[in-house]
C-alpha cells in the first residue's frame, strides 16, 4: 500500500524532469503503478481510511511523483458523497483551451508540496486532453473548472513544472481581477 511519505517531496530533483513519453502494451510495473495511484487517491479522499493510514488527501498524482519520469497520471474525482470517476492519462496533450482562466481561490494543493502556498495561479477554465488509456486507445477528455485544473497541474508535473512556478513572487495576487476565482 502506497504511504504518504513514499511521495517525493517538492525540493527533490526528480520533480523537475520532463517525463517521457510511454509505449504500448504497458509493462505489467506501469500497470501495477497506475493502480496503487488510483487507490491512494481514492483512499485519501474517504475520511475513515485517510485517518486510519494517515493519507494526504489528492485527487491527483502523476507517475514522477513516486520518482517513474513517464508521461501518464491519474486523477480520482469525486463527484458525489463518496463517488469517483477516475481518469488514467497516458501520453497527455492540451488539443483546445478556452480563453477564460480560472484560479483556486483557497490556492492550490500538491501532494509533493507539504506547506501552504499563496497566490494565483491562472489555468485555463476548458480544456480538451487527448491522450491513451490504459489499453493503447486514443481518448478525447473535456473537462471544466475543478477537473481542467487539475489536468493542468498534472500535465505540468509531466514537463517538470510545479504549480507555485506560475505563481509571481514579488506579487502572489497578481491578475486577481483578470481571472475568475472558483
Ligand atoms: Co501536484
């Protein structure tokens, strides 16, 4: 079982790799990876079990986080009292983005980064992800709000790419009029 603390934390290098690109079949390990990140972040995410094993909570985690540089992550979203979707993106790309942007207003959460962090970062409200699943098949994913930022964030974990890296130093607040906060 995958503990919090098998997760790298934000000062170790291997966080700043650009993942690569992953072939098909999967190797039976990808295949065991994927699913221990599928459920770590559903078990963080019901209290009983997060408590009980001491889970961060995450809705997502992508491979380089556990220190494997491919390009694929998971995200587990609930989206009713104890219901999730899960969404396994393998070889991810942005195909279309809306022009609005959005940004968490209570900031947003890493499971590599284990302090609070202020500021704005701006995602892109809508976006379209084509990427694999699990068996090869070429998949196009919209998603809005909560979801889309979330792709984002891991996405950037792909390419080496914290989201504090989008936050400006000198002004952790800037463009609060120019997006909208969710
Ligand atoms: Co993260």
């Amino acid at each position: 079982m995958l503990k919090t603390k098998d997760i790298l934390d934000e000062k170790d290098k291997r966080l700043r790799m650009t993942s690569k690109e992953v072939s098909f079949p999967l190797t039976k390990k990808d295949i065991d990876l994927i699913n221990t990140m599928i459920k770590y972040l559903h078990d963080s995410q019901i209290e009983d079990i997060a408590e009980k094993y001491d889970l961060r909570p995450g809705m997502g985690m992508s491979a380089i986080q556990l220190g494997v540089p491919k390009r694929y992550f998971v995200v587990v979203n609930e989206i009713d009292e104890g219901e999730f979707e899960t969404y396994v993106l393998i070889n991810p790309k942005i195909i279309s983005n809306s022009v609005e942007k959005i940004y968490v207003e209570m900031g947003e959460g890493c499971l590599s980064v284990n302090r609070p962090v202020e500021g704005i970062v701006p995602r892109y409200a809508r976006v379209t992800m084509e990427a694999y699943d699990m068996e090869g098949r070429k998949v196009h994913i919209r998603a809005r709000e909560e979801l889309a930022i979330c792709f984002q964030h891991e996405l950037d974990h792909l390419n080496g790419i914290l989201f504090f890296d989008h936050i400006d130093k000198k002004d952790p607040f800037k463009g609060k009029d120019q997006y909208r906060a969710i």
